[in-house]
C-alpha cells in the first residue's frame, strides 16, 4: 500500500460513505483497480480502520447537536421525563432508531459477510430505483423537528437494510426518510445524527479486530494513518458539500451513480477482474450488534 494509494482511497472513503452510493463497493472497485489483493487481511483492516476518519467527521461536524442532544437526554433521566423537550425526545429517537441495525447485525453478522460481490452489483442497482422512486413520489416537507418514534424505527429499519452490502447506510436512511415526507436535507441531516451510535459501536469493535492485523506490517501501518486522515478531512468537507446540495437540488445524479456503478461492478465480475463470490469488507452496520471485546 503506498501512500498515494491510501490518500486516493481516504476521499473514496470520504466521499461514498455520506454519498449514498455505497462506500463498500468503491472501496472494493478501487481497490482493485489500484492493484491490492481483496483477499489480503491487511487490505481489509486498512479499509475497515480508514471509517474511523469519517466517523469522526461526523462528530466534528455535528458537535455542537450531538452535545446538546446527550445533555437533554442526560437531563431527562435524571428527571424521568424522557420526551420533555424536542431535543431529549429527538435524541432518544436516534437510540430507538439505532437499535433495529444492533439487532440485526448480530443476528445476521456471519451470513452478511458471506455475500458476494454479485450482491454488491444488485444493491446499487435496485436501491438506486428504490432511491428514484423516492425522489418522485415524496412530499418534501417535514423538517428534523417533526421526527416521531414511528419515523425513527422505519428509517432504523433503512439502516439495518444497509447491512447488505452496496446498499449504502446513509443511501438507505436518505431513502426512508424521503419516502415519510422529510426534506431531503432533514433526511440527510437525521440520517448522519442517526449513525453515531452504530458507527462508533461498530468501529470500535473493528478497531479491536483490525489494528493487530497491521502489528508487523510497518508500511501498511503508516498508509491506515494517512489514509484515515485523509478521510476525516475529507469526510468533513463532503458533509458541508451534501448538505448545501440537498437543499436546492434532487437525488437524480445519485440515482445515475448508483445504477452505473452497479452495472461496472457486474462488467468486472463478468470479465473476471473481481470475483463473484468472495466476501466484501463488512460494511459499518454490520457488526455494530456483534460481540464486545
């Protein structure tokens, strides 16, 4: 892994994993056409530790709402009263909504990680037309402020469909909060809000599982450093990009993204450059129910 490799998969993190195209199968497409080996362990924990940076976009990036949610949660324990404000009852919203995709991905972490790179092709494709769909059948008026537990857990549910590899995480929520009527930026702005939990419980078990795998790989260690760099400033700026972009314009290029991707995904298959069924690095959500360390 040189480090100009990992400096052109850092943005390709950064850019799929708020995008919703799907960060897992361009890391795969990349990956290859750089020339690493899929198969190789420590070209999945670099790309499975690389999510940390965009992890911590997030939470740079909505610092300020995630403290004031964790305060008004904080405050309404203490005062057992845990819808009293719209921000403790939004912030106890993300915990329901998180929890479909913790159960699930327990359940299902074994059976997720055996799919192939044919199922990759399929979730890009199909949940684009999923996504067009969306874009031409939602009303395009509620606001974050308007979230009620029955939004939370069908877009919680979006997410868990994000276990399938090529579905996309943020694609997925994006998606089911467009179809119950929110703005398209208020379904971006809930789903980025919506991943902490998950990503940070699935990113520190991957931490735990990944980083030894790079113990004796001094190289390889030093392009996961730049790499996740890369993603963290990226991610951020990718975030600010999207949200700006949802206000005033549709989904429809996410949509053609999405469709070409998974048509190029199926041409490499086809021509052999990427096997069909070997299993892709487990997307974020996968393993945010598995065990602890």
């Amino acid at each position: 892994m040189s480090l100009l490799s990992a400096v052109l998969l850092g943005i390709v993190q950064a850019a799929t994993e708020f995008l919703p195209v799907s960060s897992t199968a361009h890391l795969l497409v990349f990956g290859e056409l750089l020339g690493h080996d899929l198969a190789d362990q420590r070209f999945r924990a670099f790309t499975t530790i690389i999510q940390s940076g965009t992890t911590l976009a997030v939470l740079v990036y909505f610092r300020r709402e995630l403290a004031t949610l964790l305060a008004a949660g904080l405050r309404s324990i203490a005062r057992r009263a845990p819808l009293e404000t719209p921000e403790s009852r939004l912030g106890w919203f993300i915990v329901l909504g998180t929890l479909p995709a913790a159960v699930l991905g327990k359940l299902l972490e074994r059976r997720i990680e055996a799919l192939g790179n044919w199922v990759i092709a399929g979730s890009l494709v199909v949940l684009g037309l999923v996504l067009l769909a969306a874009e031409r059948l939602a009303r395009h008026e509620r606001r974050v402020e308007d979230v009620r537990a029955g939004d939370a857990l069908l877009i919680g549910l979006g997410q868990a469909l994000a276990l399938v590899p090529g579905s996309s995480r943020s694609g997925t929520t994006i998606t089911a909060g467009m179809l119950l009527g929110f703005t398209r930026e208020a379904a971006a702005r809930f789903s980025f809000l919506l991943s902490v939990p998950i990503i940070l419980g699935a990113g520190a078990y991957k931490l735990w599982k990944s980083v030894p795998v790079l113990g004796g790989a001094p190289g390889w260690a030093a392009a996961t450093v730049v790499g996740t760099a890369v993603s963290a400033v990226a991610g951020y700026l990718v975030i600010d990009w999207l949200l700006g972009w949802l206000r005033t314009r549709t989904t429809y290029v996410f949509v053609a993204w999405r469709i070409a991707a998974g048509l190029l995904v199926g041409v490499l298959i086809l021509r052999g450059v990427l096997p069909a069924g070997e299993a892709p690095p487990a997307p974020a959500a996968a393993t945010a129910g598995a065990r602890a360390p």
